[in-house]
C-alpha cells in the first residue's frame, strides 16, 4: 500500500490464502486489506499516538438508520458516554469533494456531534458544528482529544 499523508506507524500485515490482512487494533481481528482499511488503520493510529484519543473509546462501522436504509459510519469517538467526533474514510484515490461532506452530514442527522472529520489518507478535513446557528467551520487542525 502506498504511504499517506500521516506518520508512519508499525502496523501488523499478514498474508493468507492469497490475501492481503491488516490488524485492526480497535476491533482486535485482522481485516482484509482494502485501500480504504489501510486509510482507516492508520488514521486511527494518527489518532491514538498524535492526538490522544483513548482506543477505548472509538468505535468502527457503528450502525445507524438513514431514511429507511441501514448504513455504517467508518468511525465514532466517545467522550464519556456522548459520541463527539464522526469519521468518513475514503480511499486515497477517491477525492474528498461535496458528495463526501454531504455523506458525513447525512450521517451527522443521525449522531448530531460536534465533530466531523474526512480523510482520503493524503487529505484531512475537520469542521466544527455549530447547532445553535446551524453553521460549521473547518479547524485548521484534528484537535487533540483533551480539547475536544
């Protein structure tokens, strides 16, 4: 797979029945190896050994209900018991674009977080919501966890 836009990080990678597997450290199994799992591992890493977030609390493909439609979104983080920041993972070859933003906010109905973060591995975005004034704005940066 090809380095991304983040740290380095020792993933475990295995190789069985001709297919390539990558450990995924939050849900304690090997996964198959798809460009967007390899974003996903190692952006959940970045977040893990960068910005402090607890693995305890981050949880992948949580379930939701959209119209009459179940859906997945990649990642959810927890502060407490409330979920605080959603996660959209593309692969690095998919451009984060409007129909991206447009995804995570249909998914935000859902969850209402003040946090949403895209990334394709090579591009990071993080808007903050605003309820109150239904707006949001992009963070210059992922913030650490102990900010959010």
């Amino acid at each position: 797979m090809e380095k991304l836009n983040l740290p380095q990080y020792p993933l475990k990678l295995k190789k069985e029945g001709g297919k390539q597997y990558i450990f995924d450290v939050i849900r304690k199994k090997y996964l198959v190896l798809t460009p967007e799992e390899w974003v996903r591992q190692n952006f959940i890493q970045y977040l893990i050994s960068e910005k402090e977030y607890p693995a305890s609390l981050i949880a992948i493909e949580k379930g939701l209900r959209l119209n009459e439609l179940q859906k997945r979104a990649d990642a959810l983080v927890y502060k407490n018991t409330d979920p605080i920041v959603l996660i959209e993972f593309k692969a690095p070859k998919i451009k984060i674009n409007q129909e991206v933003f447009e995804q995570i906010g249909r998914y935000n109905s859902t969850f209402k977080v003040p946090y949403l973060i895209v990334s394709n591995g090579f591009d990071h975005y993080c808007a903050k919501i605003n309820f109150e004034n239904s707006s949001f704005e992009f963070l210059h940066e992922i913030p650490n966890y102990a900010t959010l």
